[in-house]
C-alpha cells in the first residue's frame, strides 16, 4: 500500500486517501457523481493551469496540458493500481485475476471520466475529451 506522509510525498496519494484537499474541488468532485466512491479528481497549480497555453521557456514543462486539464485517480492506494505502469502487477498466484480487476479498473475510470465531463459541460467543458496516463 502506498504511503500518504510527506515523505516520500506523493500527491495523488495523499488526495486519494483525504489527508490532503485541493480548494474549489468540491464542484468537480461532485461531477464524478457516484465514481467520487472510488475516484478522486486532482487538478495542477493555479499558476500552471494559467500559462497552459504560454511558450515561455520558464512554463515548458511546467504549465498544465490544456485549459481544463485535470487528473483522475483511484482511491485504492494498492501500488499495484495506483500507477498504469504497475496495472495487473501482483504478489498473488491469481494473474488471471489480477489482470481481469486491472482492465476492470481501466474500463470504470474511463467511464467515470466520462461522467466528469458531462457534469462539466455547464462550465464551457467540450465534449472532446483526451484520456492519458500519467505514469510517475
């Protein structure tokens, strides 16, 4: 199981688990309707998600995606799925098993991203929706 302390500090990890909140999530939370069970949306700095769009050299790299980017996690602080580069990994004898929970949790996260969205639609959100994974 992941750690939620401040060291080694993992932010997903310690949002996911509710020892940390990020202001104004309240509305996006509620947006992910009965997924917020299971999953929590992130969202970077202010000042990153305000130069999404700056070719700057001191924002490349840094700046968010694109103008609504957000990040979607599991609440379940498992290390084998908290991260895609780690999905249907395990210690038990069930690979099977395992794999059928991994792309189980793909399937349902891409629907609750889904969901996000279209509750977002009253906030100017496009129905273009681009999922990726951010492995760390």
């Amino acid at each position: 199981k992941l750690t939620t302390g401040t060291k080694p500090f993992n932010l997903f990890a310690r949002i996911a688990s509710g020892e940390m909140q990020q202001p104004g999530m309240e509305d996006e939370q509620a947006a992910l309707q009965s997924y917020g069970e299971r999953f929590v949306v992130c969202k970077n700095r202010p000042e990153n998600d305000e130069h999404w769009d700056s070719e700057e050299p001191e924002w490349l790299g840094k700046a968010s995606m694109a103008a609504r980017h957000r990040f979607l996690t599991t609440k379940d602080l498992r290390w084998s799925f908290f991260n895609a580069l780690t999905l249907g990994m395990t210690d038990e004898s069930d690979l099977r098993a395992a794999l059928s929970e991994a792309i189980q949790l793909l399937e349902d996260l891409r629907s609750a991203a889904v969901t996000y969205v279209g509750g977002r639609r009253q906030q100017g959100w496009s129905e273009q929706l681009g999922l990726y994974f951010h492995v760390f």
